[in-house]
C-alpha cells in the first residue's frame, strides 16, 4: 500500500509540473503539496488499514472543498467568454 502512496505522489509531481510549464502557479503549488504528503505518506510504513482510512479522510476533504467552490465560489457567467 506504501508503494500506491508512491505513485499518487508521481502523478501528483507530473501533474504539478504541467500546471507550472502552463502558467497556473496556483495549481502547481497545490499539487506540489500533496506529492509531498503522499510521498512523506508512503514512507511512514503504515498498516493497510491506517493508508486506506488516511485516503478516505484525504477524499472526504477534496470532495467538500470542490463541493464548496463550484457552489460559492464559481460565478455563473463570470468570465467575460
């Protein structure tokens, strides 16, 4: 399961490295700080239970916070497109 964590984290690098090259600085350093936390993650040797209990706190913080900015954040029309 620790090797999973490892490969969250390289997806999350490579991810982070194209919102960088692509000018979303915002977006790179985001994914920047969860490759780090999935990698310190990985390297804690945990039980398998305590990984997958850690991935489902992680996907009930994603969820709420992506819940929350498309509903509040996100104006309908905004844009100037």
């Amino acid at each position: 399961m620790a090797r999973m964590y490892k490969v969250l984290g390289f997806w999350t690098g490579i991810i982070a490295v194209m919102a960088y090259l692509g000018d979303l600085t915002n977006m790179a350093l985001l994914f920047l700080g969860q490759t780090i936390l999935f990698v310190s993650l990985s390297y804690l040797n945990l039980s398998e239970r305590m990984y997958i209990y850690i991935f489902g706190a992680y996907l009930t913080v994603f969820f709420v916070g992506f819940t929350y900015w498309t509903t509040f954040m996100m104006t309908p029309g905004a844009g100037g497109h």
